[in-house]
C-alpha cells in the first residue's frame, strides 16, 4: 500500500519558475529564475505568502541552503556562494574563494572536543561542540568553511581532478561528490578525494532538503543531472544511468541488489526512508496492462528493499490529507502562462499505519527493517518488533527457508506450540494449522474471505475452528510458568486443536509442508523441515526440563499420573516438545525413536502410539508404555503380538520379562496379565514370580497360584523355602496343608500322583521344623495318612502312639525300628517301647507279633534293658529263641543288678576254695 497520502497544493500562481526550494521552520523559500526569493509562512492548512526579495541575485537562484549556527540563508547563483543573515538580508558575505561554484553541501553535529584542544588524550575531560561545515564545489577544487558553536574557522581548500556538480555527506568527515559522469569520496580530514571504482553508468541528479522534509522540481523533460543522495550514516546512494547503487564511506558496494529505474531518472530526493525519483513519460508501465504512463511520474520506493512503493503520474490527483510530520513538497513548472508554478505537499502516513500495512501486504522484512528505523521508537516498539520478526520467520518457512525460521522462533522462545503448528498433520498431529492461519495465529492480521470458502462443503481449515485453536495457543502461551493451568485445556496438548477428530487431513509420512497455494512440497523439503524441527526441539528440550525440574516437576513423577499433563504451562509445553520429536524421529530418523522410548519423556501417547503400531515399531511402544507405566497397555500389546507366535518361549518369555519388574503396586495387574500364559505353559508362566529385581507379597502370590493351580502354590511356596530360604512358620504350613489337601484329592480321584503327592507331605512334615506341629496334627488326625501322623506324633514326643501307628496301622516293622533309631539318643526307652508294644499290643485285631520282637531284640539287644526284656517274654518264648540277647546280655554286666553280679561272684569264689 502506498505510504503517502494523495499530493496537495500548498502554493500556487507563482508566476516565476522555481528552481531551487528550501524549508526552514516555519518558513518556505522559494529561488526564482528571476533571481527574485520568494518568502511563504508554513501554515497547518495553507502558506501565506511573507515576503518577496527582489533583485537577490541577477540570474537563477540554483541552490538554497541554511546555517543554523549563524543563522544565514546559503544562495548559489551565477556560480557564486553567497550568505544572507536572517531575517535582514542585509550585509550579505560573498564566499569570494568559491568562486566558479557548482554546487553544495551543509552539515552540522556535535563533536567532544578535549578541554586542550587536541585529541591526544582522549580520556581527558572534554565538552559538547557544535561543528557545522559548508563545502562549496567549485571547478576542480573544493572549498571548505567552518564554524564552532558560531565561531568561524580557518577556511580550507583542495584540488580535484574534477568538478563536482552535486554532493551530499556520507559521515561528518566524509562526502561523496558526483563528477559529470563519474563519483568520488571526499575525506575532509585528509582533504584528499578516492574515485569510486564501480562500474557505474552516467549518472542524475538530486536536489536537497533537511531533516525529513525535502523537495524536488518535476521538470517535464529536464535533463537528468548527477545525482548523489544520503540514506543514512552508512549508505548514500549515486545514480548512475537508470541505476542506483548503494555505496558506504569506504567506497564499496553496501548491498548486492541495486535500484533499476525503467529510464533514467530526471531527478532524485530522498524522505526517509523513501526515495523519490521523476520518471520521464511513457516509462512507467500503467494499471493496463501493456500501456505507459502519458505523462512525468513521481516514483516513490522504499530504500529498505529498493521496491517501487508508490507512482504518481502528473497531473496529480489532488485530496485533503490531515497534517503529519514528514513531508516532501513538489514544484511543477507552469501548464498554461495564466496558472503559474504550483507546490504540492505529500503527507506521509504514520508510522504505525505504514507498518501495519506492510504486514498486511505480508512484508515483513520491510516492515521490520521500517520499525527500526522510525525515530522516536514508537510506544510498542518491542511488541511490534516481536511480533514481525516471528511472521517473518514464517514467512521463510513458507519460502523453504526452514533453518533461518526456526533459527528466530528459538530467538524469540515462540510457544513450540505454533512452531509445531506449521507442519502437517503427520508430524503435529491435531496441532497442524493450514497454511492461511499461520499469520493470525502468530499475531498477524486474518487473511481476507474468499468468496468460494462458502460453496465448499468441507470443514477442512474452518476459520472458526482455527480462530479458536489460536485463542487456545494464545492462552497456553500467556500462562505463567508456575501454577495450575488444569482445567483451562481438555485432555492431553491435542485438545488445543477443537475438533480434533473433525479433520484429517495429509497425514502420510509424505505430507508436504504447507505453501500459500497449499500445495505439497517434494519429499526432500519436507524431510528438510523435519530435520529442522528436530534440531528445534532439541534445544527446546532440556531449556523446558530445567525449568519444570527447578518446580520438582520429572516425567518421572508426573507422567504417568494422568493422560494430560497440564499441571503447568510448562508441563504442557514439554509433552508437546516430546510428542513431535517422537513423531519428526519417526518421519526422518526412526532408529532414533527406540533411546527417546527409553529414556523420562513427556510425550503424550495417543498422539503416536498408533503410528509406532503402523511402523511395526512395537518394542518402541512398549518402551513408551513402561516409561508412562501404563504397563496395562503394555502387557496387552504383548498378548497380541504373542498370537503371532509359534514357540512357546516366544510367546511367553517377553511377557515374563515385562511382568517380573512390576512391584507390589501393580500386583494385581501382574495377576490378571499372567492368567493368559499358564494356558500356554505353566511352568514357563511361573517364572513371573520368581522375579530377583522386585518381590510380591509372598501371602496374596500363593492366592492366586492356588486359585490357578494348586501344584503351582506348592512350587512357589517350594521356591520361597528352598531358593529364598523363608523360616517363617506360615509358608510352611501353608505348604504342609497343600501337599495334604493335594494328596487327599488325588487319593479320591484314584490318581496314580497321589503316592508322589504323599512322599512329598512325608519328605516335608520329616524333613523340617518350622512348621506348627500341633496345628498339622489337627488336621491329619482324622485321615488315614498313618505315616504323615506318625511322624508328627514322633514330633509331638507322643512315640507310643507314633510306633502303634508303624505296628498296628502300617504293620511296617523296619520304619518303626527306623523312628526308634532317630529318637533313641534322646529316649533310650524307645525301643523297649516298641517292643512293649509288639508283646503286649492294645488292640484286639493286630495279630502276632511275637517274631517281630524277636527280631527287634535280636538286632537291637544293646539298646534293650534285659529285666525288662525278659519281663515282658511270654512264657512260650525258649531261651533258644533269645540266646543272642541273653549272650549279648551277659557280655554287658552293667545290664544286669549288681548284688545279683556280687552274689554269683561270691558263689564261684567260695566254690574254688572248697576245691
């Protein structure tokens, strides 16, 4: 949009031909070909005109100038520089060493002159110095004037090779002259002058204005002179031919791109920071296409991107304009003798507008590099600034410019949110934005309605829709990076996009990054944008991990505990960062995508969960679920893939894994996902439990193996006591009352395990102590199991009722001789026992037992007492059917009393003395 408001008059009906004009205040003065000034008062709507000097000078009025510090009108007329005192006139000074002058320039600033007056040391104390130079261009020399704080100083002079015919300061200490057609820089400390080596063509010419105010005369066929005209401290521009090129002090080139004009300008001015530039007729391409201009027109372009901004052709449109502070007035020779010499007024628009509409037009660079320049910086001159930088870096990345995009987003730490935003929906997933929201939701204006959006019958890019995901970014990105945001989004990051679900569309591994005519972008320019959005969020990454660990705020303590995480904006903002580097890995870098499985993240799940599964990357999956302990997808998604399976180990062992590092507090998970493999192989299931990293309540494991199978309790409970060596007197109870219950079941089943089972119980219940006794007693002493119960019984110290059982029940003399081997070191009775009980047996229907006692007095007549042996023989029994115990007896003298020792002592003693 043009950046001027439309021209108005100012002045007219001068009946005189204006050659040179200059605004000074609130004065406008006006050089006549007459050599008469003519004198106007600068009012907010019209000039007044003041006052006419005639007479001034003899011929044309060629150049105006003003020095402030002695407040002097500079007149160049007739090739003579001549000071007129203001507001008299009178006494005028002619500059009677610049004579044969073509031209020349004014300059004042501030110098800190040392309070020595050299600049030997600079650090000494110095004052603020007003220092204004007049260099006058004469033939083939240069004269300079200058003044300090109004005090005049000694005049200087410097041969040239050439004349210069226009000039402009480059810096306080440097000019650039325009020679007739070449150009050179003046450097007033050295006085020496260095021919610009660029290859220019002829060059035109430009007249001068101050500040931001200037002028220019429209010639209508003039013939172009040398033009050079200052932009900033750094660049001047000098024309040459139909081009300019922008120079800085040194001499060189400042910028690669040059303006082209379509013919040679007539002459050129600069308002800052436009350049206006008079364009001969039938130049200037017009509206219509393949038609020229009639007539002069007044080009305006912006010196920031050299752009034509703005033509004029005259005759001007005229238009009442309101009243700003940068203007630049055009003076028009006369279109009929009647009306005389007009001065228009171009009105510049304010800043802000300008810049406003250099956005909506989508030039961003040129509205940035436009902000700053403007002087005084606007109010919200940050805010602006932010925000144009970041269309910008969309801009690039619409253009493909993708480094140099994420390279000012991570600048301006834009919520990675509307970063994400801008790619597609396979890598942002519901965040994805169409290409036409990208500027409203980075700040910028609404793209305008076309008028067939209402004739399609897809929601595809609804603005509504769109809108609101931008209010939502907006808010996600305003929020502190403390405090609770829970509540003020839906589930998971995904919610930031309503509906989600409403569209879907592009969300192949192919899907091209969006452009402004939405069409797909090759496959190398979208891996190049996702290569660029992983280097992105990898910066991201630990920047936002830091912040959310300084709150003490981990995946690890966190991720798992809801399916959103929007405990802080923070929070949010990394499961975003997360979840799309999971998806740019999977795009561009997918052997990458297993370490970020396995290492803390906040990725949300349901955003990629289903594309790992189309990728067949399932061990990455599980990865993710194990690190969001969401262990119950998990362990599903390995009953699933187990189907897929034949072996047994492979169907079951990677689930065994999974489980056997589940604790406690999943115990009941661990329970319902293991019931599936005891189908398949119980003994491979098993192993679940026989974990070394974590250990489930010993108690609530043999529940459930009971409940499954009981032989299963019974090995865990085998497992606890032999590989983890429990003591404690529940396990093995509960083990005793197994092998029982078991035992007892198979014996009613008439299972062929059932003498198995009982050899376990009997191993057990002999084999250890830490079992209650009396509580196993209980229960076995009403079955048969005469064995089990006699072993207890011997437990219990109760070895009369224990040997019964051996005798009567089992009738199994060698075990009962094999009991009273075991207890006999702590009952020497034991056996006598046994052998009251064969001899005089208490119950009715035992039968004989007289040779087993023989037997057991036979074998065992060291550990039988011979009285009470003897005793308890029937009267039956011979002393043959006894001989080795009684032999055995009498080898044993202790066995017998001993007065019955002394007495048959005696007897044999007495016997051999009667002898």
């Amino acid at each position: 949009m043009p950046p001027f408001y439309d021209p108005r008059t100012v002045v007219t009906g001068i009946k005189e031909k204006i050659d040179s004009v200059l605004v000074q205040g609130d004065r406008l003065y006006f050089g006549s070909a007459l050599g008469n000034l003519h004198i106007y008062g600068v009012g907010a709507d019209d000039n007044t005109l003041v006052e006419i000097k005639k007479g001034l000078a003899r011929r044309s009025i060629e150049q105006l100038g003003f020095i402030r510090d002695i407040n002097s009108l500079v007149l160049l007329s007739e090739m003579i520089v001549t000071l007129y005192p203001l507001p008299t006139f009178a006494s005028p000074t002619v500059l009677t060493n610049a004579k044969a002058a073509f031209s020349f320039t004014i300059h004042s600033h501030i110098e800190q002159i040392p309070t020595e007056g050299t600049f030997a040391q600079p650090d000494k104390q110095t004052i603020p110095t007003l220092i204004t130079r007049l260099v006058v261009g004469c033939r083939r020399k240069v004269v300079v004037y200058s003044w300090k704080d109004g005090e005049a100083q000694t005049m200087k002079e410097a041969p040239l090779a050439h004349s210069p015919r226009a000039m402009t300061f480059m810096t306080p200490d440097r000019i650039c002259f325009a020679y007739a057609p070449d150009f050179a820089i003046f450097d007033l400390n050295t006085m020496t002058a260095t021919e610009v080596t660029l290859p220019l063509p002829t060059s035109t010419t430009a007249s001068a204005f101050t500040g931001l105010t200037g002028y220019m005369t429209l010639g209508l066929g003039a013939k172009a002179k040398p033009s050079v005209v200052q932009i900033n401290d750094q660049e001047t521009l000098i024309v040459k031919d139909n081009e300019g090129y922008m120079i800085g002090p040194n001499g060189n080139e400042s910028r690669p791109a040059s303006v082209e004009w379509p013919a040679v300008p007539e002459e050129v001015a600069f308002v800052k920071p436009y350049i206006f530039s008079v364009l001969p007729a039938n130049t200037v391409p017009a509206p219509t296409e393949g038609t020229f201009h009639p007539t002069t027109v007044l080009q305006i372009r912006s010196s920031l991107s050299l752009q034509s901004t703005q033509n004029l052709p005259f005759p001007f449109i005229t238009a009442p304009t309101p009243q700003h502070n940068s203007t630049i007035r055009l003076v028009t020779p006369s279109l009929s003798a009647t009306e005389g010499t007009s001065v228009w007024s171009f009105t510049m628009k304010p800043w802000s507008e300008q810049i406003d509409e250099l956005i909506q037009d989508g030039h961003y660079a040129d509205a940035l590099a436009l902000l700053d320049i403007v002087t005084p910086p606007l109010p919200d001159h940050d805010t602006r600034r932010t925000m144009i930088r970041a269309l910008n870096a969309v801009a690039h990345f619409q253009a493909g410019k993708y480094d140099a995009a994420i390279d000012t987003f991570t600048e301006l730490d834009v919520n990675p949110a509307k970063v994400v935003a801008l790619y597609p929906e396979s890598v942002a997933g519901r965040l994805s934005v169409p290409a036409d929201q990208w500027v409203p939701l980075f700040g910028g204006p609404e793209p305008p309605e076309k008028e067939d959006e209402h004739e399609t019958g897809s929601d595809e890019g609804s603005p509504a829709v769109h809108a609101h995901a931008q209010d939502l970014m907006e808010q996600l990105a305003s929020l502190p990076s403390t405090g609770s945001i829970r509540g003020k989004f839906k589930t998971g990051f995904g919610s930031l996009i309503t509906g989600g679900g409403s569209h879907s569309p592009k969300d192949d591994d192919a899907a091209s990054i969006h452009s402004k005519s939405n069409k797909r972008s090759t496959p190398d320019k979208f891996h190049r944008s996702v290569e660029t959005l992983i280097r992105y969020l990898s910066d991201r990454r630990p920047k936002v991990g830091g912040a959310l660990a300084t709150m003490g705020i981990t995946p690890a303590n966190q991720s798992h505990k809801a399916p959103s995480l929007n405990d802080t904006a923070a929070a949010a903002v990394r499961q975003i960062i997360d979840t799309m580097l999971f998806k740019s890995y999977l795009t561009n870098r997918p052997a990458l995508v297993g370490s970020l499985c396995r290492v803390a993240n906040w990725c949300e799940v349901s955003e990629v969960e289903e594309e790992l599964r189309a990728h067949k990357k399932f061990g990455e999956l599980i990865d993710l679920y194990k690190g969001k302990k969401m262990h119950e997808h998990a362990l599903e998604l390995l009953k699933q893939l187990s189907v897929e399976e034949d072996d047994k180990l492979d169907k079951v062992q990677p689930s065994i894994f999974y489980l056997q590092k589940l604790g406690p507090e999943y115990m009941d998970l661990v329970f319902s996902a293991s019931r599936w493999m005891f189908d398949v192989d119980k003994d491979m299931a098993f192993e679940v439990f026989t974990s070394e990293d974590v250990e489930l309540p010993q108690n609530d494991v043999a529940e459930f193996l009971e409940g499954v199978d009981p032989a299963l309790c019974a090995k865990f409970l085998e497992y606890l006591i032999e590989e983890r060596h429990v003591e404690s007197a529940p396990v093995h109870d509960r083990l005793a009352e197994l092998y029982l219950s078991m035992t007892l079941a198979a014996k009613r089943k008439g299972d062929d395990r059932s003498g198995e089972l009982y050899a376990k119980l009997l191993r057990f219940i002999d084999g250890t102590h830490h079992y209650n006794v009396d509580h196993l007693y209980g229960v076995l002493s009403s079955e048969d199991l005469f064995e089990a119960r006699a072993i207890l019984l011997g437990r219990l110290g109760r070895h009369d009722q224990a040997l019964e059982l051996y005798a009567y029940n089992l009738k199994d003399h060698l075990k009962a001789e094999e009991y009273c081997k075991r207890y006999y070191p702590d009952t020497s009775t034991i056996f006598l026992t046994l052998l009251r009980i064969y001899l005089r047996p208490t119950a009715a229907t035992v039968g004989d037992l007289l040779q087993p006692a023989l037997s057991l007095i036979s074998r065992h007549s060291p550990r039988l007492d011979p009285v009470e042996t003897l005793k308890l023989l029937p009267p039956l029994v011979t002393a043959q059917d006894v001989r080795a115990f009684l032999t055995e007896s009498l080898r044993a003298p202790r066995t017998f009393d001993g007065k019955v020792v002394r007495g048959v002592a005696k007897a044999r003693g007495t016997s051999s003395r009667g002898a």
